[in-house]
C-alpha cells in the first residue's frame, strides 16, 4: 500500500501519520469548543443572521446593553440601563421587541463580570428565561486592545464582549451545590461575627486605657478574665483596687 506521510509537530518531535483511509478514519477529530461555552451548533441550527448576542457592561447603578447578531451587524445601539425595576422591565422588553423584529431565533445574554453589581441585570434576563452566560474582564481586555487601543469607554467594551461572546468567552455558570451554599453562607457569617466583635474588643480597650492607663496589659487576656472586667466596672481606680486588696 502506497503510504504518504504527513509531519506534525508537538514540542520539537516529528509525528508521521498515514494517509491511508483507515489511517484517517481511526483519527481522533480535535475540536477546541468545550461544553461549558460551545454555542457553534446552535448559530450553525439557527444561521449567524438569526443567532443574537446582547453584551452588557456592568456598572453599580446602571448597566449598558447593546444587540448584534453573529456578524456584528447591531440591532440594538448602546442603551443605558438603570438597576431599577422600570429599567430591567424595559430593556428586556426592548430585547424581545428587537428579537421579534429581527428573527433572531436564538439569542444568548453575555454580561461581564464585575464583582457582585452584574448579579442585578443577571437575576433579570435569567427571570425572563433568556440563557445567560458570563464573560471575564481579562477576556474583555483582550479583545479590545487590539480595536481600540488606549481608549476604554462603554460601547468599546460591549463590542470587545460581543467579539469575546462569538470567539466562545461567555461561559455558563455551574448552579452551586446547595450544601456549599450554606456552608459559604455561616463562614461567611461569622467572619463578619469576628470581625465586628474584634471592633468592639478594640474600642472597649480604647476607653479602658483612657479610663484606667496601664489596666489592659495586667492580665493576658482582658476579655477571657471574669474578675478583671468586674475590677474595672466596679472599683474603677488604682486607689480603690489597692484599698479593696485584703491586708496581710
């Protein structure tokens, strides 16, 4: 059998692979879509046309959203959104308006993250039943450099999320498992428990230190001791802590 020969390099190595048919059908076909943001099918389902992306750049009190479909072609120009019922009610109006108007027969909700402020519009497109996937700020930064370079404003953000979003950077989000959940909730809590009762420790030591100078660093551990809290609330002074000793 007449064999060619193909050369592929991996770290320097020189891999020889036959051409032969059963060669090539025993292949592993590599793709580099993972399933947590592959979304090719569906704009391949749907065509490029009718596959919409809303990109949205979050901020504390409002957001900005802008639509396009696959090419980049926009359906909705940059609009402001504000964090309030009225304003979530309405941009996800106009989506599903511009949807329709559109025929956009799949539509994906690509919000970038940042801290806790994108949960709001998140919360909102998720309600309304729109699948909603996160992009990283990193990626976002990546995507817009190249465009725009030094110059940062809202709609160069939203274009380099929607590259982002086509090149498979909006991810899905896991749901959590509810034991984790909880458990991050009371670790949380009492972080926050320690915290305030180390403040209150701390002040208590501030007025104690201007009250009885010196009187803190008698004992170890001010707070673990019952009978030095009950010297300070009770005698108050040097001269009555030497009056109130027993005499030998």
């Amino acid at each position: 059998m007449e064999l060619g020969f193909v050369s592929t390099f991996f770290g320097g190595s020189v891999r020889w692979l036959s051409s032969s048919p059963q060669g090539i059908a025993a292949r592993r076909v590599v793709t580099l879509c993972k399933a947590s943001w592959c979304h090719w099918p569906r704009v391949q389902a749907v065509g490029p046309e009718h596959f919409g992306i809303l990109c949205v750049d979050c901020a504390k009190a409002r957001s900005k959203i802008m639509l396009a479909d696959f090419y980049g072609r926009v359906l909705i120009e940059p609009t402001t959104v504000t964090h309030d019922q009225f304003g979530l009610d309405a941009a996800v109006q106009s989506v599903r308006d511009a949807a329709a108007r559109h025929v956009l027969k799949d539509l994906i909700i690509v919000i970038e993250r940042t801290g806790s402020y994108h949960r709001v519009i998140q919360r909102a497109f998720t309600k309304a039943g729109f699948e909603v996937r996160i992009i990283h700020p990193f990626a976002t930064k990546q995507y817009r450099q190249p465009a725009n370079p030094g110059n940062k404003t809202d709609d160069t953000d939203l274009a380099a999320i929607h590259r982002g979003a086509v090149n498979g950077f909006g991810l899905l989000e896991h749901e959590p498992n509810p034991v984790y959940v909880s458990l991050q909730m009371l670790a949380r809590h009492r972080r926050n428990l320690v915290r305030k009762k180390v403040a209150v420790q701390q002040r208590m030591l501030e007025y104690l230190d201007a009250y009885m100078p010196g009187y803190s660093r008698c004992v170890s551990d001010l707070f673990e001791s019952e009978i030095a809290l009950w010297v300070a609330s009770n005698l108050g002074s040097a001269e009555a802590i030497v009056q109130a000793a027993p005499q030998a």
